[in-house]
C-alpha cells in the first residue's frame, strides 16, 4: 500500500510536469512536498503524531482568481492517511477596502477522527501583519467556528530566507484552541525551498481524542514548485 501511494504521487508529479511543458497549460502551477510532523493539528484540534507527508498541489486561475487542489498522503507508524481539499481565492472589496476572500472544502483522515469541512474566510494585508479571519463548519461532530490568525512575513540579512511568526484562536460552543509559533521558508534555486516550524498549541476539549494539552510541535520539509 504504501509504495502505491508513493509510485502514484510520483507518476501524478511527472505525468504533470510534462503536461505544463509540451502544452498549452502554462498557467498551471504544480507543487510538490514533503515533510515531518511532531504533532499535527486542524483548528486548534489534534489530527496525528509524527508523521512523513507527502503532498500535491495544483493551481489554476479562474474567474479573477485561482482553483487549487491539494492532496496529501501521511505516514503514521506504517499506515497511511489521506487529506484533500479544494480552494478558491480571489480578491474581494468591501466598504471600500480589499480582501483576499478564499472558500474551502477539505476532508482530513484521522486516527483521531475523521474531519470534512466547509469554510470561507477574509484576509486584510497590513504593513505591519495579516489578519485572517475564517468561519468554519465540520460535519462529522457538526460543529461550527471561528479561526484568527494573525501572521507577519519578516525579511532576514540571509537572502532568501523568510521567517513568519503567527497566532491563531479557534473558537466555538464545542472548544477554545490557541496556537504561537514561528516558521522559516528558505528559497533555493530552480523552484526548491526548505521550511520549518515550531509551535506552541492547546485546547480545552478534555477527555477527546482532538485534545491538546500544552504540546510543543515541531516540523520540517521540502516543497518544490515546477
């Protein structure tokens, strides 16, 4: 099982990069990464415990904005979970001033439990920081909530090198999560870079398999962009 999962994201990447390069879809982005997890979480929830991933993702623009769709394959102690998801961005103004407005459906597979969830969400780019606003609904427990995040990319004397720290608060009826932390994109040449990212997170959903409990995650990868 796992060496299909493998052999199939690796013939997808190539089959691709082919495509873009012997037809007319230039406009077609394609990504392709892969990483490790201490601890990975959705919303402020627990989703897997040190896992590899192996991901996906295409993008082209629609309508004054861009479709993409992701795919990721998770190794967890030998067995693999999937998640997909399906994104559409574009700008959006509103009482005179511009967002970039996005709409989402992704579903995570979890030992933890699974997730299937609908979300749209708004982003207002400010010199000094981001602020993303996103309202959210999760069929499988049919809950409903709200994720701020506020981020702020820093240029570093490395050239290249992009550090970010963040926050986040997810809140609804069900939970409070809280998430800090930073992470590092380093670009190398030809479309590679390197990214890391440590984070400090916890919810109050005690006595969940979702719990988080001051845990201290930490993750590493490499993305390339055709």
């Amino acid at each position: 099982m796992k060496k299909r999962i493998l052999t199939t994201l690796i013939m997808s990447v190539a089959m691709i990069g082919a495509v873009k390069a012997t037809t007319l879809v230039d406009n077609v982005s394609v990504e392709a990464g892969a990483s490790f997890n201490t601890f990975s979480t959705e919303r402020g929830l627990g989703v897997r415990e040190n896992s590899f991933g192996y991901s996906l993702l295409l993008g082209i623009p629609l309508t004054d904005g861009n479709l993409s769709f992701g795919v990721s394959a998770n190794d967890v102690d030998g067995d693999f979970e999937q998640d997909w998801g399906v994104t559409y961005s574009r700008p959006v103004k509103l009482f005179g001033q511009t967002f970039g407005g996005a709409a989402h459906l992704k579903s995570t597979d979890s030992a933890f439990g699974d997730r299937n969830e609908l979300g749209v969400g708004l982003t207002y780019t400010h010199p000094f920081a981001d602020l993303t606003a996103t309202l959210w609904y999760e069929d499988e427990n049919n809950w409903a909530g709200v994720e701020f995040l506020l981020s702020r990319d820093i240029k570093t004397p490395l050239d290249n090198l992009t550090v970010t720290p963040f926050a986040a608060v997810n809140v609804s009826d069900e939970y409070t999560a809280v998430e800090a932390g930073v992470s590092a994109n380093y670009k190398l040449r030809n479309g590679l870079s390197l990214f890391t990212k440590g984070a400090y997170i916890n919810n109050d959903l005690d006595g969940s398999a979702f719990n988080v409990e001051d845990e201290l995650v930490l993750g590493a990868g490499v993305n390339f962009k055709f």
